[in-house]
C-alpha cells in the first residue's frame, strides 16, 4: 500500500545534495516543493512498469529501488539499483518515450513525484540543472555501454566479484570479519545483476565463501578480501 506523507521542503531535504535538485536556485525549489508528493513505498510494490507513460520524474529521498527489464522467459535482468538522491524516469521523460524498463521497492522507500511540467519548466529556466541532467543522461549512457562490454568479455565469476565490490562500495559497513553489505537481495535478484542464472550465483557464492573471499550473516553478504574479489574481477585489470 502506497501512503503519502506530508511534504518535506526540498530545502530542507537531507537527500537533496545528493540527487540532480542539489544545486537548483531557492526560487526553482519552491516552484518543485509545491507541485510535488511525498509517497511512501513498501517493499515488493512497483513503482512503474515497462511500457507505460512517464507523468513525471521520481526523487528517492531514502530506501532501494531495482530497476530491470523482464525477459521473455520471465527472468529479471537488473539494470541498477537507484539509492537516495537518485533521480528515476527523466530519459523517457525528456525522450517523450514509454519506461524501457520497471521499477520495483527493493527496501521500503519515501519517494518524491514531481509532475512533468514542474520538472521541465525548471530544467528550461535553470541551466546549471540542464547541464547536469545533460551529463547524468551521458554517464547513464557510458555506464550500460560498460556493462555490455563486461557482459560480451566478462566471464560470470569476475561479473559477479566485480557485482559483490560495487554492492560493498554503495552499501557497506564496516564490521569486526569485514564490510557487510547491509542491503537483503535475493539469490535471484543477484543473478538479475549479473546476468546469470540463480543457480550459478549460489555455486559460485559458496566457492567465495569457501576462498575466504566472503561470509554470510544471515541473509546478508560479508566482504572479507575486497583485494581478492578486485584481482578476480579483473577490476585493476
């Protein structure tokens, strides 16, 4: 169930001066804090889905969102998981296309919409903005350009040694036996990342854990040799 909170001003958002918004004039703020909601997102609900309309942009002001394309068999292939201050839905936006991809709450998540026209007049009014959805919309670009030449030249235990480092740089915290990434992904939802099949994701996390590489707590993923999992993944390669 989808709950809408009271607005937080985007002055006074803690997430802002991580997303796109950090840097916008106090006028332009006031402009996105009146026409936006506020909606709290639970998790396993869809924020949107493959196909249909974008109506406007999404600011995560805290949680996980997985974002993935469904394959004809049904499997997941995980484009990204967007963390706070992550901006969701302007490519298609500014493209005028249907969402290539869906959206699903992986942690529950408070989440902003900001209306399509709020966002537009703001991006054509600010151009220090405008160059910085410019280059967020470039680095997208170069980043699915990475991971399609990792795909083609990777094989699946450096994608996935190199999966386990990014997921350990985002949402790692340090611990006694090593840096647990504190974030619960399913086997399945790993194998979506990487681009594999789930049954290999857990053979080869058992090898990990068997080269001391990384432990579990629970369902959490503990990163043991951040050095070891670098050199496998072909990362200083």
């Amino acid at each position: 169930m989808k709950v809408q909170q009271k607005n937080t001003p985007c002055q006074l958002c803690i997430s802002r001066k991580f997303s796109l918004f950090a840097d916008v004039s106090e006028p332009h703020l006031c402009q996105l804090s009146e026409s936006k909601n506020l909606i709290t997102h639970k998790k396993g609900q869809i924020l949107f889905y493959e196909g249909t309309k974008p109506l406007g942009v999404f600011c995560i002001s805290d949680g996980v969102v997985k974002v993935y394309k469904t394959a004809s068999n049904g499997k997941e292939q995980i484009i990204r998981l967007a963390k706070k201050g992550d901006f969701l839905g302007y490519a298609s936006l500014l493209g005028e296309e249907a969402y290539s991809n869906s959206a699903t709450i992986v942690e529950d998540a408070n989440i902003c919409f900001v209306p399509r026209e709020s966002f537009l007049k703001v991006l054509s009014e600010d151009n220090a903005f405008h160059q910085r959805v410019t280059k967020a919309l470039c680095n997208d670009l170069g980043v699915m350009e990475s991971k399609l030449t990792d795909a083609t030249q990777k094989s699946i235990r450096e994608r996935l040694a190199f999966t386990l480092l990014k997921l350990s740089e985002t949402y790692g915290i340090d611990g006694k036996e090593g840096e647990k990434i504190d974030i619960v992904l399913t086997r399945e939802e790993i194998a979506g990342i990487v681009g594999t099949a789930t049954e290999t994701v857990i053979r080869l996390l058992s090898e990990f854990k068997k080269d001391e590489l990384i432990d579990f707590e629970g369902k959490k993923i503990i990163v043991i040799d951040k050095k070891g999992l670098a050199r496998l993944s072909d990362f200083y390669g």
